[in-house]
C-alpha cells in the first residue's frame, strides 16, 4: 500500500494505493497518526480511486480512523470508490457504522469544495 498527502485549502487529501489488508494495516495507521499529530486539518478526503483491495482488517482500522476523526470533530469524506471496495464496505457495514454522509460525493472536488465553503462559512 501506498499513501499520499496533500494539503489542499487546508484540506488534507488522502490518496490511498494498493491494498489495505493485514500486512498494510500498520502502514495505514501510521500515516494517519502522523497527520492527525502534525495537522491541523479543515477536513480530510481519503481518494481510493487506485485502492484495488480492502479485507475486513482494513475495514477494521478505517473504522478506527473514523471514530478518531469524528472525536476530533473533523469533517471526513470517502470518495472515488472501486466497485470492490465499495462492496466489501457495504458488505461488511461501514457506512452504516460511521454514516451515509461520509460518501455523499462521488470525486476528491466535489468533497473539496463542499468542505471549503464548509470553512468559509465558519470563519
């Protein structure tokens, strides 16, 4: 598995490659770790556009990551999901787990722009 981040509008955009499975899951939670100490983020957008694989351990940590956005109070969206990982998560519950809304926007702009005028509105 591959991750990349990118600020964008104070927006971070989490690009997620390969496979979330029990050999990467360690990886995952690292780097999400990482920017949840070093960021203060307006929202995070997790792109699965180029994840090919998520097993049940995979689905295991997202929801972990969720719980811990959500404490946090930070927006969070799922975007430009496989048609494979779209069905292990309908499979194995995650969106009823962490909410319907957190899929609402099928591309990284749309969630982009729903979140920065969500910011704009704040301020």
């Amino acid at each position: 598995m591959n991750i990349t981040i990118k600020n964008v509008k104070g927006v971070q955009v989490v690009q997620l490659k390969g496979e979330i499975d029990m050999g990467s899951v360690d990886l995952l939670n690292e780097g999400v770790e990482k920017l949840l100490a070093e960021t203060i983020s307006q929202g995070i957008i997790f792109d699965m556009n180029e994840l090919i694989f998520v097993d049940s351990t995979g689905v295991g940590a997202l929801l972990n990551i969720c719980n811990q956005l959500s404490a946090l109070s930070t927006p969070f969206y799922f975007v430009n999901l496989t048609s494979d990982v779209s069905e292990v998560f309908d499979i194995l519950g995650l969106s009823m787990a962490i909410g319907e809304e957190h899929f609402n926007f099928h591309s990284t702009e749309e969630a982009l722009s729903h979140l920065v005028m969500l910011n704009n509105e704040k301020n």
